[in-house]
C-alpha cells in the first residue's frame, strides 16, 4: 500500500505534461523535506545538480538558501521544498534556458497543488520573482502566511556589498514568517 506521497510520486515521475519531458531530464524533480511540513519553500525550476541528484535546492543555489534558513529559522519547524516547475528547463538542444516557458509552468501547476494539499504547510515562501508571479492562486488561498525572498541564485550573481543586503531582506522576511506562525502556536510552542 502506497503512502500518499508515494502516490505522489508515483503519478508524477513519468509525467509528459509539457515539453521538458523531452528536452533531455535526467529526473522529474519533486520535492525534498519532511512531510507534512510547517514552511513549504517554492523556488523556480531545477538546475543542473538538482536535475542529476532528483531533489530540489541541492546545487550551489541550494546550499546558500540552507544556510540563510538555518540562520532564520529554528531547526524543529518542519521544512520541504518544491519548485514552480519540477523538470530542468532545456532548449531542444540540451541548453539551460534561464526561465521555463508559461506552457510548463501552467502545465506543472496541478502537480504543485497537489503537493501543497499534500504537505499542509502552515507557510509558503516564495523564493524569486518567477514564483512569486506564477504560485497558483487556488493554492494561495489554502495558507495564510507567506514570506518572498530573493532568489539564491540571484543572490549569487550579485557584487558583494548587494549580496549582503539581499542575504538580510530575506532573514527578515523569513524571521517574520517564523514569528507569525509562533505567535499563532501555544506560548511559542512548536506548532
Ligand atoms: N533554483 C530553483 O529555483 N530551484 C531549485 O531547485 C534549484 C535552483
């Protein structure tokens, strides 16, 4: 008997939805974390690294938003990650293109859905502008509380003293995600 997770991923692994299922995946990308989750962390697409290894945010981009969640929020909150789109984004020939087209994006939606009723997330962060344009407002309404952050790979390409700025908008935008959904629970006890 299959978990519902395991469900998950069974119905979306060989998905064909749009056409990144054939511009060259190595894996369909799902989600990493633990389940249900308090934060559910939404980024854009795979990358190179998450795209060999199967996971979200494992690649340099990855490690840079672990260490700026570390640094804002505590380590018994339940975190899991997804990403708007859950192939790599290719160009016919096997280059990286730097956003996934509409189509994807639309095409991935009820997959993204599903996992956000399957995780029950008592907060979203919207990690870019491409997901903070693109979460599906049907999944919007489903949770109260969210946070946007810069992207980390935007974060990465900027010069030093603007990384520093960006690495502290997004504490403070996370530090404010953690404080509602504390001060929501009992006394600060974990929610
Ligand atoms: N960038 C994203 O938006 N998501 C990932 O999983 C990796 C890099």
């Amino acid at each position: 008997m299959l978990t519902p997770y395991q469900q998950h991923v069974h119905r979306w692994s060989t998905c064909q939805r749009c056409p990144l299922a054939h511009a060259g995946r190595t894996a369909v990308v799902l989600a990493r974390g633990k389940l249900p989750c308090d934060i559910l962390m939404v980024g854009e697409a795979p990358g190179a690294s998450e795209d060999a290894l199967g996971k979200p945010f494992v690649g340099p981009a990855g490690h840079l938003l672990d260490e700026i969640t570390a640094q804002a929020i505590p380590e018994w909150i339940r975190l899991a990650y997804t990403n708007l789109v859950s192939c790599i984004p290719l160009d016919g020939i096997g280059n990286k293109v730097s956003e996934p087209e509409a189509e994807c994006i639309r095409a991935c939606q009820p997959r993204l859905l599903e996992f956000v009723k399957l995780c029950q997330p008592k907060g979203i962060v919207l990690v870019g502008e491409l997901a903070e344009r693109n979460f599906p407002k049907e999944a919007a309404r489903s949770v109260e509380h969210y946070a946007k952050i810069h992207h980390p790979a935007a974060i990465l390409r900027a010069n030093y003293a603007m990384q520093s700025i960006m690495r502290q908008r997004c504490l403070v935008a996370l530090q404010g995600l953690v404080e509602t959904l504390t001060s929501q629970g009992d006394q600060g006890a974990p929610f």
